[in-house]
C-alpha cells in the first residue's frame, strides 16, 4: 500500500499570457482563447531550463522538509528528456546529492505518466523494492511547438512536479486501471528527432516534423470515447461508487474537454475541480499540480478520496483512487 506524503512543483519565471498571443495573431482574442481553453496564461522554459533543471528545483522543495536521505527509488517521467542518453533520473539523483545506493529510472509518457508513475510506485513498494520513492514529472513541451502554432501554444505550458510516494501498511490499497491503443498514435506526435527516417509530414500544416503535431478532434473524441468507461472501471474495481468520491482530478487538457466529460459522467460539479487557468497543459505534471494546489486552498483534507485519471498521448489512459 501506499501514500502521497509531498507534493510541490516548480514554474519557469517566463509567462505567455493570452494577451502576448493576441499580439501574435491579431485575429484571436485573449478572452476567446480564455473561453475556449480555459487558460489565461502559461509557463514557458527558458533555452537553457531543461527538464533536468526544473525537477531539481521543484525536488528542492520537497527537500525543505523531507529527508532526502529517505530516497531509495527515482521515477522520472518526461517526453522532453535532456539527452537520449543517460537517462535523466540517474543525473538527478547526483545534482540532488541523494544516496547511491539507491534506484533510478525514466519513463516515457505524457498525459497518463502521473497515474502510471503510481501505479509503478505501488509496485516497488510491494515488491519490498523501495519504501521512500521521489516520483517527478517533468515536462517542456513548449520546446516541441512551432512558433506559428497557435492552437498548440495556447494550451501548452512547462512545469515540473516531484511528489514523495511512500509505503504505508495502513493505506487503502486502491486498484488501477490503465489502458493502451497504439493505434492512435499519430494524432498526437513529434516525428522527427529520434532514429526513424521514413516518415510522412503532416498534411494539416506546414510545420517542421521535429515540431508537435496534434490532431484535435481525434484526441477529443479518443477521450470522449474511453474516459467515461475508466471512470465506471476504477469505481467498480475499487468497489466504490461515485458518492465514495470526495474529488475526482482528470488531466488538466482543457476546460471545455474535461466539463464535457464532466457532464458525460455525471460528476457533480462540487466534486469535480478544474485548476489550468494559470499554467496551462503541463502534460504529466497537471495533477499533481491540481492536487497541491487543492491542498493549500484546503479542499483537500486529510481522509479525502479521490479518483485521479490521466490520459492522452499514446493513446494510453490510467485511472486510479487514493485516499489523502
């Protein structure tokens, strides 16, 4: 079993509001981009913050008041990695100074990484494999988007995110639910920039293949399709029903998706918490954000269940509850 013990995050000093887009293109409103996204302003990395340089920032926070001599296991997710190799956990651990004897790894997953990455904790910690596990996600997207793209830079935002996940007898052991379709795999992708070749590019726009492509309506409707179904899965696994639920926290894609889906499943709106306005996407960092954020407003109280779904990019999707 386990617990979220820390959360905290970090943001680029750099803000891209609305009103800096409008100046961009003239033809969009910084209220009817707010309207449509639900976003005001995000974060943007600077060309020397990397993902590296914002998880040790945000993993210093955590540090304030946490061991870090506690830390036996790293888990790092990002799609923005400083190099392909070495992997980027393995650097963290030395600028961070924890201990050596201890694990580190990354993956590879965007939307769905948070849920994953804790679903990956549980298991080391029932495996006896760690006890004190540092899970980051860590992302800049922004990095990949083409400056003229002004649907992607809308939505966008860099954040890191570190959370301490440790083993705990007396936690409720929640389920979890995950999901994969490869098939989708092109709505949402950065061709160029790995070691395929032979690709096509994309027909919608002239943008370069090393930027982000994503085709929207396809996302939308992949979400629409598959996420009112992992809701009913996670609850009915967990034997739960959706009065057990005192939040539910989805990825933070966009305010227009998620009350959609709000409405699809019938959450009432009490229970249901939207918190992008200030940063945008961070893509794997969205609800650990959201749930820190909750914290320090006092929504979330000590006792408080809530179901958490991630999904997106890949496609993957994961869902999973947890009692705070």
């Amino acid at each position: 079993m386990i617990k979220v013990s820390k959360i905290e995050y970090y943001l680029p000093e750099k803000v891209l509001t609305n009103e800096d887009l409008e100046k961009e293109f003239p033809e969009w409103s910084s209220d009817r981009i707010h309207e449509k996204v639900g976003i005001r302003q995000r974060h943007i990395s600077s060309d020397s913050e990397t993902v590296l340089e914002l998880a040790v920032k945000s993993s210093e926070k955590i540090f304030e008041n946490y061991d870090r001599n506690k830390v036996d296991f790293i888990l790092f997710c990002t799609q923005s990695p400083d190099y392909f190799l070495p992997t980027t956990a393995c650097i963290l651990q030395d600028r961070l100074g924890l201990r050596r004897n201890i694990g580190a790894m990354d993956f590879n997953l965007g939307c769905s990484g948070f849920v994953y990455g804790l679903a990956f904790a549980k298991g080391l910690a029932a495996a006896g494999i760690a006890k004190s596990i540092l899970l980051i996600t860590s992302e800049t997207y922004t990095k990949h988007i083409n400056p003229k793209d002004k649907a992607n830079r809308s939505i966008f935002g860099d954040a890191s995110a570190s959370v301490i996940v440790e083993k705990d007898e007396n936690a409720e052991g929640y389920q979890f639910c995950l999901g994969t379709d490869g098939s989708g795999a092109e709505n949402l992708i950065v061709k160029k920039g790995a070691f395929k070749k032979d690709f096509e590019l994309n027909p919608e726009n002239d943008f370069e293949p090393e930027n982000l492509y994503m085709n929207g309506p396809e996302i939308f409707n992949f979400t629409i399709e598959n996420i009112p179904g992992l809701v009913k899965e996670t609850l009915e696994t967990n034997g739960l029903t959706m009065d057990d639920i005192d939040h539910f926290v989805f990825h933070q894609a966009n305010s227009f998706m998620l009350n959609y889906l709000r409405k699809k499943t019938k959450i009432p709106a009490e229970k249901f918490y939207i918190d992008m306005e200030n940063t945008g996407n961070t893509v794997s960092a969205t609800i650990p954000i959201a749930l820190k954020n909750m914290m320090d407003k006092g929504m979330l109280k000590e006792g408080d269940r809530v179901l958490m779904a991630g999904f997106g990019v890949g496609y993957s999707w994961g869902a999973t509850v947890m009692k705070f």
